[in-house]
C-alpha cells in the first residue's frame, strides 16, 4: 500500500479550506483517510499552516511520500525527510 500525505479540500465555492491528511494513494481526494496531521489556509493574507510536527516526521520516516504542495508546506514549516 502506497502512502501519500496530500490535501484534502474543504470549505464552501470559492473559499476553499485545506487539511492535511495521510491516506492510500488510491483513494479519492475527498474521501476515506488515516490521519489528519495538518490544516492549511490560502484565503488569509499570509497563508495560515498548522501542523502537527511530529505525526508528520512520523510518517515520513515510514515511507509516506508527501505531495508537490505539501512539500513546500512542510518546507515553511521546518519539516525535513
């Protein structure tokens, strides 16, 4: 089984809300996940990033491949592999 930490969207039209969840990579963006490690927050002014640090190194260590975006948020946060 394939890992992949990824957003999961939420929030109304045109407001979107984000977390950050560990899931199958077969599974629908929406839908069925592990955990919820983080939240992110495009629509203030700077960005908002909440992340729980360490369920996040945990899963890296274990072979869960984060996504383009969640890289780069894990990258503003201070998150290394």
């Amino acid at each position: 089984m394939a890992v992949k930490i990824r957003l999961r969207r939420m929030g109304q039209k045109k407001a979107p809300y984000y977390r950050i969840i560990v899931a199958d990579s077969k599974a629908p963006r929406d839908g069925k996940f592990i955990e919820e490690i983080g939240t992110y927050d495009p629509n203030t002014d700077p960005s908002t990033f909440k992340v729980n640090e360490e369920a996040a190194k945990k899963w890296l260590s274990n072979g869960a491949q984060p996504t383009e975006i969640v890289s780069k948020i894990f990258k503003i946060v201070g998150i290394t592999k």
